[in-house]
C-alpha cells in the first residue's frame, strides 16, 4: 500500500490571511489536535515581519508553549536570513524557505526579484549546513501569479534547478492562487523533474477555483508522494488578491483513503478539529467533510419504498 505523506499547514498558511487574529493559546491549541490526529509533519508559524503578516507575531510564543514531542517535526517558515535565525532560535525542527516562480509576486510579498531570492537561498542554505538544520523550499505561483499571468513550467523548472544546485533535498511546488489544472500540474511536475531528478518533491494546492483535489490526484499519479493541506481547508495569501484557502486535510485524506492509500491520519479527529474551528473563526470552515461526514461504503438509511400509484 502506498502512503502519502500529509503535511498541515493549517497553523501558518491556514491562519495568515484570517481576518480573526487567533489567540497565541488558540494555535497552540490547533497543533496539538493536528499531532492528536496523527500529523507528523506541520507548518508551525513562520517568523516574518509581524507588521506584514500580524497573525504570525507570535511564533516564538506559539513554540515556547508547545510540548516537546520527538516524534513530530515543527516546520517554520522563512523568507531571508533573519527569519531563518529566528526560527533556529525559536526551536523549530524545520525551516521552509521561499522561492517565487515569476518576479511580480516574488517582490509583492519578498520585495525581491527571482534573482535576488536566490542570493538569499543560498545564504540561509549555507546557514543550514553549518547548523545542521533541515532547509527546504517552496516555489510559489508555480501555476500563475496575480501580477504576471501563466507561469511557463520553464520558469519553475530554473527555480528548481538552482534550489538543488544548493543542495536542498525537498522542493515544494505551490498553487498561491488556485491556477493550476491537473494537465498543468502533470507538465510542471515533469520539467522539474527533469532538471532536479535528486530532489524530493512535494505539492501545495489552493482550492481557489475548486480544482484543488483534482490537482492533488494529478500529483499523486505523477508519483509525488508529499503533499499540504490546512485542516478545515482554511488559508489563503495576504499578498495574492482574492486568494482563498488551501485544499482542506480532511478532504484530501478521505479521498486517498478512499483509493487505497495510507496516511497515517485519523479522518474523524480531524474532522472534529475542523467543527473545533468554527468557535476561533466565529464561522465555519469551507471544507466539505466537515459537514457530508465520511463515507464508508455502507448505506446510512435504508430506501423506503416508493408510493404506490394508481392505475
């Protein structure tokens, strides 16, 4: 049986663009849900500039209040040099750095150029090494940008290439946006991996234009076997227009469950810290398994009999 890694995101990506700033207990609250429903692997803040992303001014809080627990790793997210001391300082098992597949994004939400993104990469991957830290890296609007247009797969293909030249061993290809269709997430899954066939790649989908799903499975079939999801399917960019949440975790563990896969992931725990949600939010959450429930293959009721019509 094949097994699917799910990495939440719910914590950092999920949050960052909600209107409602979660308490610093709140999130601290929602990790510890995500580990008590089998997530190994998570998204737990990013240290950005706070002014920028108010959400995440507390991450070296939300770490200092987390359990220590061996058997997770804390993922936090950096865009430079400085996040990614914080986040060493900070105590995290992980860091993320960020690449951006077209310019106009990359200086909306970097204020740098794609060329200027990997002078910085390449420090924080020097930093890592001489740390021993885990540096991976996320390519955004891998499949279009809100400033650029279409994205040609060559575009993230040279961002790859340059992401392991550094030596970094994962590469995330994201959807900022909810651009991509399964065609296009077949060919640029394909041109990265023809210029970092070493490298572990992951996917990251927005359900922006409802074809989140469908590009999970077009992933999947491409052989990638990483992929994120935020819990109740929140999330969104604060730098992308008219951005909207993330493939939702419970959504996208039925769906592999469904077909055979393993996760590792206990569906009704995160279905319950998906209803959990709605009290922080003050509203509920856009996934879809928090409101049908699971499907298990058995009839729930059993068809009543039609009524019977004169003749």
């Amino acid at each position: 049986m094949r097994k699917i890694e799910i990495i939440d995101v719910g914590p950092r990506d999920g949050l960052q663009n909600e209107k409602v700033l979660f308490s610093t207990q709140d999130k601290i609250s929602l990790i510890s849900k995500l580990e008590a429903a089998g997530i190994k692997r998570y998204e737990a803040t990013s240290f950005v500039h706070p002014k920028l992303v108010p959400q995440m001014a507390d991450a070296e809080d939300v770490m200092a209040g987390l359990a220590p627990n061996p058997d997770v790793t804390r993922i936090g997210l950096a865009l430079n040099v400085r996040g990614y001391a914080r986040a060493c300082d900070a105590g995290v098992d992980e860091v993320n750095g960020v690449l951006t597949a077209s310019d106009g994004f990359g200086v909306k939400n970097q204020g740098a150029d794609r060329n200027k993104q990997l002078d910085i990469l390449a420090e924080m991957a020097h930093a890592a090494r001489a740390d021993g830290m885990p540096l991976t890296v996320t390519i955004s609007t891998a499949f279009g940008c809100p400033f650029d247009g279409d994205v040609p797969p060559a575009d993230v293909a040279r961002m790859a290439k340059a992401a392991a030249e550094m030596g970094i061993v994962e590469i995330a290809i994201a959807d900022t946006i909810g651009a991509g269709t399964p065609w296009a997430v077949t060919e640029v899954i394909k041109a990265v991996r023809a210029v970092a066939p070493q490298a572990q790649l992951r996917a990251h989908f927005h359900d922006t234009r409802n074809t989140g799903l469908a590009n999970a499975y077009a992933a999947v079939e491409a052989g990638v076997d990483i992929l994120d999801a935020s819990v109740g399917g929140m999330g969104g960019c604060p730098f992308a227009p008219a951005a909207t949440g993330n493939i939702a975790t419970e959504d996208l563990v039925h769906m592999l469950h469904r077909a055979g896969f393993e996760t590792g992931l206990d569906l009704e725990a995160l279905i319950e810290t998906a209803h959990w949600l709605k009290t922080p939010l003050g509203r509920p959450v856009p996934s879809k398994l928090s409101k049908a429930g699971v499907f298990s293959g058995q009839a729930r009721v059993a068809p009543k009999a039609a009524p019977q019509t004169a003749q």
